[in-house]
C-alpha cells in the first residue's frame, strides 16, 4: 500500500515492494472515490471500481437472456475471459475459469437455475464465482509448480544416459504428480507402459534405482518405485 501511494503522489519508492494487484486496485478505488468529488455515483464507476463482480454479473446476466439458439455457452464465457482482460488489462491470464466450470458444472448450472428461478438477486452466484476464481488460481499455481518440478528433475537427470524407456515412464511420474500415480511404478505397469518384457522392465527399473533416480519400496514381485527426491 506504502509503495502505491508513495509512487502516485511522486514520492521516493526506493526499497519499497513492488505492490500486487489488488493494493493497486484498491488504491485506484480510493483515490477515484475521495479526488473525483465533482463526478456523479454511477453505475459506470460502481463497475470500473470491482472488475471481478462485473464480469461476473455480465456472464450471468448472458446466460439468462440466452439470445442465441446455440453457442450461448461458449460465447458467455468468451464475454466473461473480455470483462476479466478488461479489468485486468491484459490479454493473458494465467488461470482459466473455464476449465473450473466444467470441474463444477453441476454447481455452475445450479446456481445460474437458481438464480433465474429466483428474485435475480446475484449475490449467491457472485460468492461462488469469486470462490472459483480463487480455486482457479490454485489450479495454475498446482499445474505451474509441477511444470517446474518437471524442468528441474530433467536439469538434474538431462545428462544421464537414460534409454528411450526410461524416459518415457520416468515423464509419466512426473506428469502424474505425487498422487496421481497410484501404487507408483511397478514391474508389471512400466512393461505395460513400454510394450517390452518383464525382464527388460526389471533391468530398467533396477538401473534407475541404482542411478538415484528412483527409490524402490518393498521387494520381488511386490516391489515399487517412485521418484526420489
């Protein structure tokens, strides 16, 4: 906040953080409320004031009038990614509340029925968009840190003489995530996965283990493998 102000009324900003996005926002909202005495209260500057809440309540206004007889929907959310690059001023955005609709459709059409059905108040709706864009941050902040941890397993292991196998299943553990790869590599699944015996699969997997690459759990038949740390 420090920083914001000292920079708009020409003062030194020298060792002060750079501010994020929503102290600016909030000083623009300050200084235009408290410098533009002379200016109507309009629904106009109401809007400029809270980009969020208004490109919410434009998709949601859309999607009721629902003018076309197909496409309403991609077109709504064209209209929101518009309203959102307009309060952000930019045309990248490094989450997608696209993709967060339909990971809660259900919820997504529930609330837009419930407010059609309803006395169009948007409150209900406007909560739960501000809680997916929040939830769509942390998507992109989980998809980015593992794009990361991807960059920097292969900075370590690049110069390692692995095989086209080796490769190939040590970047499904790693697309996977710590979770998403059940039970870790084992035998049985890294054969599957390179078409190739269960002895080939066997030598591999014992190669990587010995390299530090990967850590195995358990023996035999019952082994496991996972990416060490």
């Amino acid at each position: 906040m420090r920083s914001s102000l000292a920079r708009r009324l020409g003062l030194p900003t020298a060792g002060l953080p750079a501010p994020p996005r929503s102290v600016e926002g909030l000083v623009d909202v300050l200084i235009d409320a408290t410098q533009k005495l002379d200016k109507p209260l309009t629904v106009n500057m109401l809007g400029n004031w809270d980009g969020l809440l208004r490109a919410g309540v434009a998709h949601a206004w859309f999607e009721l009038i629902h003018p076309f007889e197909d496409g309403n929907g991609r077109v709504g959310r064209a209209l929101l990614d518009r309203a959102l690059a307009q309060d952000e001023n930019r045309s990248v955005r490094l989450y997608s509340l696209s993709a967060r609709f339909m990971a809660a459709r259900n919820e997504y059409y529930d609330a837009l029925q419930a407010l059609s059905r309803g006395t169009l108040d948007a409150t209900d709706l406007l909560r739960w968009f501000l809680d997916q864009i929040v939830a769509a941050c942390a998507d992109s902040a989980h998809t980015l840190e593992r794009v990361l941890a991807k960059a920097r397993f292969w900075m370590r292991h690049g110069q390692s003489r692995l095989n086209v196998r080796q490769q190939k299943a040590l970047n499904a553990l790693l697309d996977a995530g710590p979770d998403g790869f059940v039970g870790g590599m084992t035998n049985k699944k890294y054969a599957h996965l390179n078409r190739v015996s269960p002895a080939t699969a066997q030598r591999d997997l014992a190669d990587l283990a010995v390299r530090g690459v990967l850590k195995a759990q358990g023996g035999g038949r019952s082994a496991r493998y996972e990416l060490a740390d």
